[in-house]
C-alpha cells in the first residue's frame, strides 16, 4: 500500500528563484487593527482558533464551528452539479444524492479535491461510501487529507483490503490494513484530538471504531493544513467499477473561514509552504514567470501576453468586516503591460476585486468592470488597503498605514466569506527582457 501520491492534488512547489536582475522591488504587508502574529511568524501565517461570525448582510450566515476548519466545506451532494467549492478531476458525476467516481488512470487521481486547505486539528472529516469499485482489482478508492504529493493520511480501499495509510515524507507509506466489509465499513473517518490522528470505521455513522487495531499515529506539524480528496485511481487504463461518496462532513459543526486580517507571513524561508499555492498562466513551456519564496516572494515575470504570475492562500478567508493591506514602497524600472496587484476572489471566480499599479496608475476594479484610477504618487501611495465596513467595500492608499485616502468605495456587491486572496504580477502585452518583483511581507505590519 502507499504507492500513490497525488500528483494532481496540493502540489506546491519549493523552487527558489533569485532574480539576478530587479526591476522592480515591492513590500507587501497585509493586515488590520488588533491582529497579533503567531509566535514564531517566519515559519508562516498565524490562523484564528474562533468561529467565524457573520457582520452583516455582506457577511453571509453566522457559524458556531471553528473557522477554517472541515465544517467549511461539506456536502450532501443533492445538487446535481459541482460546487464552486470543490474542483473534480478525471470521470466523475454528481446525480441522486451521491458523487461517482470512476478512476480510469493509474497515475492521476480522478474524483472531487477542495480548491482550499483546513484545519483538522481537534476535528475531523467524515464521508460516507455507499458502493465501492471492485474489490477483486487493485483499483483503489480513497479519502485522502493531503499537505503535499508526499504529506498526507488516508483511508483507502485497494483488492478487498481497507487500509489506514500515512506519509510524512519520502519512503513508502506506514499503513495498518483490514478486509473490507461494506457494511461495517460503510463510513470512514479520519479525526484529530489532543497530538493523535485516528482512522475509524462505522456501518451506520454513528458508533466508530479504530479501522484496525493501531490506526493511529502522531499528529505531523502539517496536519492543520490539508485538502480534502475523494476518489481513488484505477491499476491500469481501465476503469474497474465505480465508487460513491455521500454525506460529507454532515455532522459537523458549520464553520466558515477565518477573517482575511488573520493571516500573515514574512516569507522568511527558502520556501513556499502550505499557506500558499504558486500559480502562472500559461501553464504549459517557459509560462513567462514563477513565482518562489526564498527570504521574501519572488515574481520573476516576461513580456508573454497575457501571463500572470502568482501566490494564492491556501485557504479561503472572510472579508467582511476585514482589511487587507500592501506596504509598495518602490515600484521602478517597469514595462507597459506590466501590472502588480492585490486581488481577493470568490470560488466562482467571476466575483473578483483587485488593487493594483498599472502604468502610472493606481487602480481599484470588481469583477470585470472598468476600472477607476487615479495617477500613482509614490510618497502618498506607499500602501494599498482593501477592506469591508457596513456594507461599502473601500479601496485606499496611505503614505504611514495611518491616514487613508480612498482610491473608490463601492456597496458590497457579493458575498465576501469564502475569498481566495492573490499577490503577484501580470503580463497584457509583449515587452522585451523581464520584471522582476519582490514581495517581503505579508500581513507583516500590523497597525
């Protein structure tokens, strides 16, 4: 058992790149009054431990489970369709209350993987699993909880065994193993309390017990930052039956995400870590950037049109009643078509609003519309704020993160409590050479 790793799932890259030549050097720091950063803060972000509470209309509903936590993402799967919450990979289909998936491939995983992290410390995620693959193949059916392709715990089912699995790191996988049955197997849980990750099974989701005898080990450091992934992988190109998956996470207490002005990191390391997900458009080739983190972020972008260059959270955050902050003190030797920004954005990735340098400009836009801008002034617009207050969204700049001066305001257009939050650059145009961009800070000043 162990084999697999998920090569399609929480992948996060650990490149360095230091760009021998800098364009353009910017200090990002986001943050809001009364935060205090996590002991320790070079390590990553600080995370609240409270339940996320809704401020008004703009908030979305109130929550009574810990924020960020498995009860942000569950699913009864009644709807026909995708939630914006998850992404799905391979041969799946949501119909009839259950999500189906028919793994086809021996090296991709093919099921529904989180588009966000969570935390399972002192909880846990719950699925249940109605109809299983063929259990005389060695196709295998899975609920993995991943940091990375080489981090991660599971439940799995592979030729008739169910199997409690855990990597921490290289080597072949630690599992403790036993026949399925698929009536007293028909839930599977993955828990954590007090330093221990335990694997249990129910026939009716209600009593558990230990998957086998030992299913349980020492919870690693990254266990508070994990996808969730149901779905599993076939032996070969063939697909060997299908399997199902109902209920997830419908005990649990509700939960939402955790203010946007409770996350932080001063990137001081030699890499990127699970807070955050380095991405670049176009994917394929060169992909004109990459972005590392290497005592700071690093944005090394190219004149490829339309390139973006990127660090995603990797958790959702709430805006509503929240700020974010950017501390820009330079911005110098840049390209046309070259831009910086601060962006928050919904799962349906068309509700967007974005901060940015663009060509002399200092710009504040929502979704796809046109932009407002003003001329950018480097002593008076040394940082940039978005924040939510009584249902207005603010856009502003400041010289010392003490006196605001609004770039647009604009009413609340959507709901604000599931925001992916990016930094990073973009190419519209073709230039020649490169731009290099640094960020050192984030959520790093506090005021």
């Amino acid at each position: 058992m162990g084999e697999h790793y998920l090569d399609t799932v929480g992948v996060r890259s650990s490149i360095l790149l230091v760009p021998t030549r800098l364009y353009a050097t910017l200090t990002l720091a986001l943050a809001a009054c009364g935060f205090k950063p996590a002991v320790g803060g070079d390590a990553g972000s600080g995370q609240a431990a409270d339940a996320a509470t809704g401020l008004g209309p703009d908030a979305g509903p109130s929550y009574t489970g810990k924020c960020g936590s498995p009860g942000a993402i569950h699913d009864d799967f009644t709807d026909p369709a995708l939630d914006n919450e998850w992404r799905a990979s391979g041969m799946t289909m949501e119909a009839n209350g259950v999500v189906s998936v028919t793994p086809s491939s021996s090296t991709n995983f093919g099921g529904y993987i989180t588009k966000h992290r969570v935390d399972l410390t002192g909880t846990n995620v719950e699925v249940e699993v109605p109809q299983m693959l063929d259990t005389t193949s060695f196709a295998t059916a899975a609920l993995y909880l991943v940091a990375d392709p080489t981090h991660y715990v599971a439940i799995t089912q592979l030729h008739g065994m169910l199997n409690a699995e855990w990597r921490d790191g290289g080597g072949t996988a630690t599992d403790v193993s036993a026949p399925y049955d698929p009536a007293k197997h028909r839930w599977w849980r993955i828990s954590e309390a007090n330093g221990t990750v335990k694997f249990e099974v129910s026939g009716d989701g209600v009593t558990y017990a230990a998957l086998a005898g030992s299913a349980q080990v020492t919870s690693p450091s990254w266990i508070d930052d994990v996808e969730i992934a149901i779905g599993g992988y076939s032996d070969s190109t063939i697909a060997h039956g299908t399997v199902q998956f109902d209920n997830l996470d419908g005990k649990l207490d509700p939960a939402g995400w955790c203010k946007a002005d409770t996350f932080s990191d001063t990137f001081q390391r030699s890499s990127v870590g699970y807070d955050w997900t380095p991405r670049f458009t176009p994917t394929t080739g060169a992909a004109g950037c990459m972005p590392s983190v290497n005592s700071g972020a690093h944005f090394d972008q190219s004149g490829i049109p339309n390139s973006r260059c990127w660090l995603a959270s990797g958790r959702a955050y709430d805006l509503a009643g929240s700020r974010v902050y950017a501390h820009v003190p330079a911005i110098v030797n840049t390209r046309p078509g070259w831009t910086a920004f601060l962006r928050a954005l919904s799962d349906n990735v068309t509700d967007a609003m974005l901060i940015e340098w663009d060509t002399g400009n200092l710009c504040a836009q929502i979704r796809s519309e046109i932009p407002i801008c003003r001329p950018y002034d480097l002593a008076s617009d040394l940082y940039w704020r978005i924040g939510e207050a009584g249902g207005t969204l603010v856009f502003d700049a400041s010289p010392d993160a003490q006196t605001w001066t609004p770039v647009a305001t604009v009413p609340v257009p959507f709901l604000l409590n599931a925001l992916e939050i990016q930094v990073g650059t973009e190419a519209t145009l073709s230039f020649a050479g490169g731009v290099s961009l640094v960020v050192s800070g984030y959520n790093e000043t506090q005021n």
